[in-house]
C-alpha cells in the first residue's frame, strides 16, 4: 500500500525542501502525542512521510517509483528488473547507521534533550553485536614480582576461530548460498519502538549474521558459527611497578568476534599481595628496622635487605626511636616510566628485657655517671 507523503504533509509535489521542512515541523507539532488533540498514528505517519520527503535520495525514488514501501527490502524486496537499486539502498542505508535513519535535528525543538539521550543510548549495541565479548581474569603477584616486573602464564577458555571451517561456518566441501532473508545484503530493517513513534532501523541480518552468505551444510564442528570455545595460552607481562587494584588492558585479546567481526579485549585486574617485611607508600617502601640499643646511642653502619641484596645504612650517633631514613632509589620503579621511590627505614631502638650480671653492673656504672 502506498501512501501519499504530499497529502500526509499537505504540500505540492513542486514543493522545495524548505517547505517540506516547514510543512513537517509544523505538522510535528500539530500532531504530537503530547498535545491534547495530537494523535500517535498521525505523528507517525506525519514523520515517515518526511523521512521519505526529507531526503532528497528517498524523494527521488518516492517520486519515480511511487512507492514508500521500502520496508520490503527484508523480505522478497529485491527484485530484479525494478529498476530500483536496492544494494545502493541498503548501502546508504548503512552508511548513516544510527537509530534510524531519520534526521533528528530536525526535530530538536519539540523535542529538546530527549533526542541526546535516544541517540546516545542503545544506538551501538547492534552495530557491535557481532563483536567478541571482553574477558577479565584475576592476577596476585608478589610485591617482589611487582619490584622486577613478572610474566605470568594463563590458560584462557574463550572463544576462538573454528579451525574446521576457518571461521566462514561452512562444512569444508559444502556449497555456500545467499542468503535469503537478507538478499545477501546482509542487513535488514527493524522497527524501532520508541517513546515517540516508531523508527526504522538498519541491522544486521539474524539468518547470516551480516555475511549475506548462508552455507548449504553448516560446519559440524562449531554449527556454523565460525568460532568454538577453547583454551588459549597467554603470556601476560606485568610490568614493574605497577599498583595493587590496576587493571591492565590488552586489546584484541578477548573472545574473537562472529564471522570476522572485532575480538573483544582482556582485562587483567592485579592485586598487588602484602609482603611481610616492606609496606608499600606510592613507589616509596617502607621497612622498620629493630637497632640495639648501643646502635642507636654510639651510631653504627647496619646491614638493610632490599629486593636487591643488602646494603648499608649509616645510623648516627643518638638515634631515637621512631627516626627515619631514606635509602634513594631503593623503593618501587617507577610505572613505565625511569627511576624508583626509596626506601624509607624507620628505627626501633630495641631495649634489652633480660641482662647477664655483667651487663646490669655496666648499666648501673652508666646510670651513676647521669646516662
Ligand atoms: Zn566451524
Ligand atoms: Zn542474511
């Protein structure tokens, strides 16, 4: 059943784009839903009549060919011999993928913000539908690890190319056919429901999800999916300094996509373990050190372990207990790029609990001398 758009809008068959605008807006506003004698089946009517008008390609076809049906493209539209070019159609259709293929701008003033929350939301989630799912795995690593960088080694379950059918899901030896439901074009309309009307929308065929190819024999091993589940062994580098709580991202490493379309990416959450001795300060590391109690009153030079083997840390003479010292560069690396925190060595000067009697009799001569 053809319509007629001229009549819907209440404008000439000469009339110019202009006056179609100005015809649509105003027949827009007559007709919304919200206002109290507009109708939803008008508004409808009134928008499809513009999208067709309002296009000048649409508008062309409409006029030459008389027709507004083009919603039978999905189905047994594409005939041949009409003289309408339905590949170009469903091209430029797909070209301006979005909700519809309606101008919404022209429309903002009776709509105002509605119309950026319609388009922002929803409008991808088709056009990416064939895309691989991200995948997310845990990481504990030692602080120690964390100091040097690690690579860690993983077994994934994800879904990766059929190595039966190459991932095009046909059965090797098995004839590959056009699909049908799409006419190879590989798209189809849907009807968008939304709060103002339906739209029409561009999406990918369900039948050959998107290929336009259907194969005579599915593959048997992944039932014509192109892709099957299995493990994947993967090297994940850590790098140095990285924090506890990071998440690492490594692109195209998740579930490959359906028939070509793009994998998803893998998400590495670390977790950065405590470590017994050193507590973690931004890439600074902190160490509390034990010194007797003659260290810190004469001063002495004393042995401190790093992730990098000892090294020495003068402690002067008259150390209280609670000071502390940094050692440079000895803390964590800095996250890609050069240089390392410190090492912060906070002293506890140890007080002897039990004495030999030679030891008491020397500490008695120094509490007579006023220590
Ligand atoms: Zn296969
Ligand atoms: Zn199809």
């Amino acid at each position: 059943m053809s319509k007629d758009y001229y009549q819907i809008l209440g404008v000439d068959k000469n009339a110019s784009a202009e006056e179609i605008k100005k015809a649509f807006r105003k027949k827009a506003h007559e007709h919304h839903p919200d206002k109290g004698n507009g109708t939803d089946e008008k508004f409808k009517e009134v928008n499809e009549a513009y999208q067709v008008l309002g296009n000048s390609d649409k508008k062309r076809r409409y006029d030459q060919f008389g027709s507004s049906d083009f919603s039978g493209f999905g189905n047994g539209g594409g005939q041949p011999g009409g003289g309408f070019n339905w590949s170009d159609f469903a091209r430029q259709q797909g070209g301006q993928y979005q909700n519809s293929n309606f101008d919404f701008s022209d429309l903002g003033d009776i709509f105002g913000d509605f119309f950026g929350s319609a388009r922002a939301g929803g409008s991808r989630s088709s056009a990416r539908s064939n895309k691989g799912a991200d995948l997310e795995v845990n990481v504990s690593i030692t602080l120690e690890e964390d100091y040097f960088g690690v690579d860690k080694n993983f077994t994934l379950n994800k879904d990766v190319v059929c190595a039966h059918c190459h991932g095009n899901g046909a059965e090797p030896d098995s004839k590959i056919n056009t699909c049908k439901t799409c006419n190879g074009q590989g798209q189809v309309y849907a009807n968008q429901q939304t709060f103002f009307g339906a739209f029409r929308t561009v999406v990918v065929c369900p039948d050959c999800a998107g290929e336009g190819k259907i194969p005579e024999r599915k593959c048997s091993r992944c039932n014509g999916r192109g892709i099957v589940k299995d493990q994947e062994n993967l090297v994940i580098h850590i790098p140095a300094g990285i924090n506890d709580g990071q998440t690492l991202k490594l692109s195209g490493k998740g579930n490959i996509g359906l028939k070509g379309a793009g994998a998803g990416d893998l998400f590495v959450n670390i977790r950065v373990l405590p470590h017994a001795e050193f507590v973690r300060q931004g890439d600074d590391l902190q160490l509390r050190q034990t010194i007797p109690f003659t260290s810190a009153v004469l001063g002495e030079k004393i042995n401190i372990n790093t992730f990098e083997g000892e090294v020495k840390l003068k402690i002067p003479a008259g150390t209280s207990s609670g000071q502390e010292f940094s050692i440079k560069g000895k803390g964590l690396p800095h996250l890609n790029k050069k240089g390392q925190g410190n090492l912060l060595v906070k002293v506890s000067v140890a007080v002897p609990k039990h004495l030999s009697s030679s030891q008491k009799d020397l500490l008695e001569r120094l509490k007579r001398e006023g220590l």
